[in-house]
C-alpha cells in the first residue's frame, strides 16, 4: 500500500523532525525514503554532518515506517538503536531508506540506511520499535 509522502512529512510538523528539515519523498508499508538537505547547523565543527543528525534523521524515518504498519489505535516508540558510521557527510542532500527487517505485533525492527547524493553509504542503523496497544 502506496502513501503520499506528503501526508508523512506533514505529520512532522512541530516536531524535530521539522526543524532538522526531514521531507518523505516515498512511503509504503515496505519502505521509507525520505531526504535531509545539508546545512551547516547540522554538522560539527569540522563540517561534516553531525552523528546525531544522522541518528535523529534514521530514528525518524524507522518511526514513521513504523506507524504506516501499526494496527489502528496504536503507536510506537523506539525501545533500541544502533548505528555505524562510514562516511562523512559534507554537502548537497543525504537520503535514508527505511526497511524492515522484523515486523510483529509487539516490536518492528528497522534498517535505515542513509547516503549522500552520489550514493556513498554515509550510515546504518538498525532500530527496535515497540508497538504501543
């Protein structure tokens, strides 16, 4: 089941999401894509995309996979996260893809993977995400 990703990126509203500038560009149930444009409020003092950005963004995409896969009335939180990093981010727009790896009635398990625009794997994250009943 197609979702108009606009409907996810509006669901970001108010949230940090938002002010990282996160916008859904592909939704389903099987796969989250989303982009993030470079700017220097996001990185470290070196320049580069900062570690948080890239965990927050990947925690973000995983979630909101998460929700288009919940049964009605329930929600989610990310219970655990883990990330490896493999290049340094440094300009244009990074893209994360969400797919899962796990999806059962009490927990969904996520891999995102973000790159930048050449394709160069910047992240990898695997999360944990409760289903709230």
């Amino acid at each position: 089941m197609n979702v108009d990703p606009a409907v996810v990126s509006e669901r970001f509203r108010g949230t940090l999401a938002e002010l990282l500038g996160i916008r859904c560009v592909e939704a389903s149930q099987d796969r989250l894509v989303a982009e993030l444009a470079f700017r220097d409020a996001l990185t470290t003092v070196g320049g580069s995309l900062h570690g948080g950005t890239l965990m927050a963004f990947a925690d973000t995409v995983g979630a909101a996979a998460t929700m288009l896969n919940l049964p009605p009335g329930a929600s989610t939180t990310t219970i655990e996260s883990k990330t490896n990093f493999f290049a340094a981010g440094r300009s244009g727009t990074v893209r994360a893809e969400a797919t899962p790896l796990h999806r059962g009635k009490r927990t969904m398990v996520w891999q995102t993977r973000v790159t930048d625009e050449a394709g160069r794997l910047l992240s990898l994250t695997i999360q944990t995400q409760m289903v709230l009943t």
